[in-house]
C-alpha cells in the first residue's frame, strides 16, 4: 500500500487527506481493523518512535499512551505493585501474571488517567492476550505495535463493534534521514532527531552530589527519551520506569514544571489511604471513578463530597482530605527523577520539583543563571547532570 485514504484531515473540513510515501515506496503500516485518522497516525508514528527508543535505552518492552501528539503516560514493564494494581483498576485481573508489555502499557495508561482517556497507544513489542484484555476496557482511539498474537487480534476486532483501530507497522522500517513539514506552503526541512540517550549522555554532574543509582540513571534516560515526542516548552516525572507527570506545550518553563508536578502529586496521593479506601458505589465505571477522584484530590473536593453531591459515587460521605494530609503524604514520595527539554532559566523549577520528590535532573543547562540553579540542587543534595543537548519538539 503506498498511500492511504483518510476521512479528513485535523478537522473535519480539512479535505481530502491521505498519508503517503513521497519516494512512492510501500507504507510501513497495515491497518488491520478500523478507519484511523490523521491526528491517529500523528500519535501513532511519534509513539512508536518514542516505545522504540526506550526498548532500544533500558531492554525492556515499552508502551505509551498518546493524546493530541503528546504522552500522557509512558514506561517501561516492570512488574505491578498490588498498590499500583488498584489504583490502575487492574486489581480485579491476574495482573500477578502480566506480561512485560502489559505491564507497561498499565503504567503508561495508569499513571494519568484523565489525560490519556481516549488514547492512541504505542507498544514496542507483538501486542499479546494480556495486553489485548487491557485494551478493550479501556476507551481508547486506536493502537500500533510491531505484530498482534492471533488471541489479541481477536479481541480487539471486536472492541467498537469491529471499528478500532489496528495498526501494525514494521518493526524494520528506517525512515529517510531528512524529514520535511509544510506549513503555510512553505516546506520546512531539517535532520531527523536521531540523539542516542544513553548513560554517556547524563554523565556531567556538576552538583555536590554525584551519585546516580542505576535506576536512577534509567528513570532519567526514561525522561529524556519522553521529551523527545512531547510537544514544547516540556518536562517530565519519572520514577520506578514509568512517566508519573509530563508538563507538555506551555510556553513558561516553570509552567511545564508546575503541571507536571501536579500530575506526579496526584499519581502519589492516588496510593494513600485517604484515596484507596474511598467508598465508591457499585457500578460506577472507571472513567467516573477518576473524575470524582481528580476533584476530591483538588481543591474544589466539595463538589463531590458535599451533601447533595457525595450520593452520586459513594456509599457514605467522604472524610475532607485535607491539605496537612496531603503534604504529609506527599513528603514521603522520594528518589524522582525529571528532564526538561531546555535549560531552567531560574531556580524556581527546582524549588518546586523539590515539593514532588525529586532527587536526580537531567537538563541542557547553559543558562546565564545556572550558578542559581545548581546552588539550589545543592540546597536539596540534587545530583544534577548537564546534557548540553536541547530536546525541542514540535
């Protein structure tokens, strides 16, 4: 197939749309099931690229969950806790029994969940019956992987009454090393971002700490390679092999830093007691559940649990999680890992990582006030590596 058709292209009355070869090669996908569209094969071929990468860095099967050409979630697959088990719904599985893709694709969809409702996913290895199960419960666009067992073929072609999206690309395929972008007529042309996040590349320390723990050095790697498919201005929360917060496409740096610090402070506060024990009705789904749960963290909590609003989740009202609880729950989260994809201009970033756990960085450095952010890494015993690299993506 050397091109392919589609309903339109970002909008509905953005006609005709295709995607094609220019070299009028065969296209390196098959669509199995569905009719994807033009933003599906925008989050499918950066998320394959960004799964690919983190195979290619850590060894380890990867999956990612893509919205509006941004991850929402990605990691690695290490075996779930029974903690991240229930808060990723998944306690009611065999997940004891989860394949590495399957585990990584539950972390990756589980991390933040409001954000990757409705997702396109990405996933390094052949999709098996595990990960299939994962899927169909979940509402979800559409999914690219390398090959599908003939178990997991089956039960997707039967997700969306035989409408979801399918697709298999090949695992071989080398795009051109020149990549080009028109935009208002005008071709854009530049070299492919072919940058090898390895160990050599988070090896300038320039912090009193200089001690990386080999996890550490995955998690930070793991952060890198997320940046380089995420919309700018961008940062990102790692931590035990899976995206915890991405702050994605802010024009201010401590904007991206705050986001993302917020959406790691949910994924933690998620595990207390407070969050865990919360008495939900019978019958009500996952997605309600993490709405309800989303405001209950936040500060607007008595829009579903004040009189009059509670009845509509849970069985008794909920106790106020209030804000001392929050942050003594929130000081318990440690050894985070975060990368941006340019340089902090000001300390502020790393006062506010400091909030959210986070111990190791990776950023370009080369601002005129790196000796203030150092001096405040210093001030927390940061270790701090300096990439001289610039991760822009757009």
């Amino acid at each position: 197939m050397k091109e392919l058709q589609l309903k339109y292209g970002c909008n509905p009355n953005q006609k005709p749309s295709r995607i094609y070869m220019n070299d009028g090669s065969e296209l390196p996908i098959k669509v199995l099931s569905g009719k994807p569209g033009y933003i599906n094969f925008l989050d499918a071929f950066n998320g394959w690229q960004l799964v690919s990468n983190l195979k290619q860095a850590t060894g380890l099967a990867a999956a990612t969950s893509f919205k509006h050409v941004s991850p929402a979630g990605a990691a690695v697959g290490l075996p779930l806790s029974e903690t991240l088990a229930k808060i990723y719904w998944v306690d009611d599985m065999d997940w004891k029994n989860f394949s590495p893709i399957a585990c990584a694709y539950a972390r990756a969809r589980g991390a933040d969940r409001m954000s990757s409702f409705g997702d396109f996913i990405s996933l390094s290895d052949v999709c098996d019956k595990d990960t299939a199960l994962l899927i169909k419960r979940e509402v979800s666009d559409g999914v690219i992987a390398p090959g599908y067992t003939p178990e997991a073929l089956e039960i997707l072609s039967q997700k969306k009454k035989g409408n979801y999206n399918v697709i298999q690309i090949d695992p071989d395929y080398v795009p051109a090393p020149l990549e080009h972008k028109e935009v208002f007529g005008v071709t854009f042309e530049q070299g492919r971002q072919e940058l090898a996040i390895d160990d050599e590349l988070i090896s300038n320390l320039v912090t009193n700490n200089k001690e990386l723990t080999e996890e550490a050095k995955r998690d930070m790697k793991i952060s890198l390679i997320i940046l380089k498919y995420t919309q700018s201005n961008s940062v990102c929360f790692v931590k035990d092999g899976q995206a915890i917060g991405v702050g994605a496409g802010q024009q201010s740096r401590v904007h991206c830093t705050r986001l993302a610090g917020q959406k790691a402070d949910n994924w933690w506060l998620r595990q207390s007691p407070q969050v865990l024990n919360l008495p939900f009705k019978e019958g009500i789904t996952r997605a309600e559940r993490d709405n309800a749960i989303d405001v209950y963290m936040g500060e607007e909590y008595m829009d579903v649990i004040g009189d009059g609003n509670w009845e509509r989740s849970f069985t008794e009202k909920p106790a106020v999680f209030t804000r001392e609880e929050k942050r003594a729950w929130l000081d318990q989260m440690t050894d985070v890992a975060l990368g941006s994809d340019a340089f902090f201009p000001f300390g502020d970033n790393i006062e506010r990582a400091n909030k959210s756990g986070v111990k190791y960085i990776a950023q370009p450095g080369g601002s005129v006030r790196d000796d203030n952010v150092i001096a405040t890494c210093n001030k927390y015993q940061m270790a701090m590596a300096f990439t001289g690299i610039r991760l822009f993506h757009h």
